[in-house]
C-alpha cells in the first residue's frame, strides 16, 4: 500500500463512524435560524472574495479542493481540524467544572470495558513511556461520583489510531472505564507522542498550500459519562511539550496541562487529573 492508500483508508473510517454517531439525531434547527445562519455565512465569504479581489483561478482552485475534500473522505478531519473548537467554546462557556475540548474524528463508541483500575489493550510490544494515569470523578459540588464511565483514546507513540490505520490490534489504546465507589479510576497506558493529522489527503494540501504545519501536541482523549452530569469530552496535555503553543486543531487550554513525574521505581511516569462534572 502507498502512504496514500493508507491515509484514505484511515479516514475514510472517520466518516462512517461519523455517519453512525448521528444516524439517530434530529435537526433542532428553525428554518428561520438555518435561513439567518446561511445567509451569514455565504455574506462572509463573499466579502473575503470582494475585499481580496478572489480570481475566477482561485475561485476554481477552492471548488476542486472542496470536492476533493468529499473525495478523500476527509470532511470529519477538516471540520474537527478547523471548525470545531469554536462550538466547543461556545457549548461550554457556561459550564461548571473541569474545562473541555474537541472530540475529534477519531473517537469508536463502545470500546472494550473494565472497572477500577485497568491498563488499556495494548500489544506485548507497545512502544513508549508507560504512564499511570489516575483521576477522581466528582460533581461539581464535590461529591464524588461512583459508577461514573471514563472512554479513552489515543494515539500509539507513532501518531496512529486503532481503527483508522491499518495494522493495529482493534482496540489497541482505547477502553472504558467505571469509576469505583470513591469515583476514583486508575489507567496504565503508554504516554502518547505529539501527533501529525493525516496530511496526505484535501486537509494537508491546504496545510502545505498555506504554509502552516500539521502537527498536534500529544494527547490523551476522554469521555466521562455519568448520571445527571453533563458529558465531559476533554483531551489532556503535556505541560511544555512540543506543539502546545501551536495545534493545527486550536483545541489546548491552559487547564488541560499535565505534569506527570517519574514513578519511585523507575518504571515510567504518573500523573493524577480530576474530571469535575457539571449537573444536567
Ligand atoms: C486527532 O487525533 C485529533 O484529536 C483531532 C482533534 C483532529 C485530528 C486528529
Ligand atoms: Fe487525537
């Protein structure tokens, strides 16, 4: 396989997965509110292409780059890449407890569960600094919230995910699981490494047309899910770690930072971060 046939591959995944998460959602939206939101938007583009004298040449270049855009499948890439951050922010400006970030293309609901403490499915060989990740679940009144689930997801320390690149054990790197009666949840894995998005596809070639850089920071995702709390999607960071100040996805906090520090025995590092939920 090329290196093309392998990021088509990877993302084409995306979409499906996509396509599944919102199978069963309804539009929310007033015809009115699609009719103001529409219009609005097609009157910011046609200023950019007023103030900056657009050229049927680039106008033509745009369309061919949309299109390939569908063609690579790689809509869910760009859009959580570019666009998503904004409604992060604005979905969870108001909201009490641990701050959030994007979900990203990659996230497979489902992943295989555990309870207490848990390493995550990982090959005999898996390369990287071991981390112990351990974390309480609490409201955002303190109470500590048991039963509580944790989903995780990460890249292996080569940048790849199980499910969108091939040659990785199906589960590898993902897991859920349930906090135990103090809401506490301890997860071995192995740190992650900063992260390329795939960039061989519609996405990179804007990228490298614009002159920017690919890169993400290493990180950790999560999901916590428990009863009349809101869903926290969050990704966690490491504190001065390459790319931090710059992620192609705009998706760091300040408060999402970790320092982890060695383990006394040598045997890699560990880290504890909190997830307070917010009440429905
Ligand atoms: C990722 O791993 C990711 O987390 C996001 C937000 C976008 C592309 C790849
Ligand atoms: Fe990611």
């Amino acid at each position: 396989k090329s290196e093309l046939d392998i990021a088509t591959a990877d993302i084409a995944n995306a979409t499906k997965t996509f396509h599944e998460k919102v199978k069963n959602t309804t539009g929310e939206t007033s015809q009115a509110r699609v009719a103001q939101l529409a219009s609005e938007i097609f009157s910011a583009v046609h200023n950019v292409i007023h103030e900056h004298q657009v050229s049927y040449a680039e106008y033509d270049a745009v369309k061919a780059w949309l299109i390939k855009v569908g063609e690579d499948g790689e809509w869910p890439l760009f859009l959580d890449v570019f666009v998503e951050h904004a409604v992060e922010d604005v979905a969870t400006a108001q909201r009490p407890g641990s701050k959030g970030s994007i979900l990203g293309p990659f996230y497979v609901p489902d992943a295989p569960r555990a309870e207490g403490r848990i390493t995550l499915p990982m090959r005999a060989d898996e390369p990287g600094t071991p981390l112990v990740f351990r974390s309480q679940v609490r409201s955002a009144e303190g109470t500590p919230l048991p039963g509580a689930q944790v989903d995780v997801w990460q890249s292996d320390s080569d940048g790849l995910y199980s499910h969108f690149a091939p040659g990785i054990p199906e589960w590898n790197l993902r897991g859920i699981v349930t906090a135990d009666a103090e809401g506490r949840i301890e997860i071995s894995t192995m740190e992650p490494a900063p992260y390329q998005i795939p960039h061989e596809g519609a996405t990179g070639q804007l990228i490298v047309a614009a002159g920017w850089h690919a890169w993400r920071p290493a990180h950790l995702h999560f999901l916590v899910v428990a009863e009349g709390h809101e869903t926290l999607t969050s990704q966690l960071y490491f504190a001065g770690g390459p790319y931090t100040d710059e992620d192609v996805a705009s998706a760091v906090k300040p408060e999402l930072m970790l320092n982890p520090t060695p383990v006394a025995d040598g045997s890699g590092n560990e880290v504890e971060y909190d997830f307070v939920l917010a009440p429905v």
